[in-house]
C-alpha cells in the first residue's frame, strides 16, 4: 500500500489497489493449484483404468455374428 501511495494515489485508492493485487494473487494460486489436482485426479483415474481391456473377455463367434446382423 506505501508503494501505490508513494506513486500518487490516495490513502483510499491505494487501499483498493493493495487488495485488487492481492485477490489477483490468490486467484493465480488457486488456478495453480486446482490445475494440480485435476492433474492428480486425471492420472489416478486412467491408472485405474489401464487394466480394464486386459479383463474384458473377447465375443464368441456366435456373440459376434449376433451383434453384426443387428447393424
């Protein structure tokens, strides 16, 4: 706030100026931060996810020549 009010701002302007700098660096931070986690979340998700084809079981023949008559 000494620093906006050593360039010519008012006691007050200065004030509104000291928080919109701060707000603006807690929002950087939580951009930041929930980034992360979503990044964490994603990769738990598809490393869960990677043994799922090697557990599914293939079609009989029957099973597949079913499924092709009804397209």
């Amino acid at each position: 706030m000494q620093n906006f009010i050593a360039m010519g701002a008012s006691q007050a302007e200065a004030s509104h100026r000291a928080l919109a700098q701060i707000s603006g660096q807690v929002d950087l931070q939580s951009n930041v931060l929930s980034f992360a986690s979503s990044f964490w979340v994603l990769g738990f998700l598809i490393l869960f996810l990677i043994p799922l084809p090697f557990m599914m079981r293939r079609p009989s023949p029957e099973e597949a020549r079913e499924t092709a008559a009804m397209h």
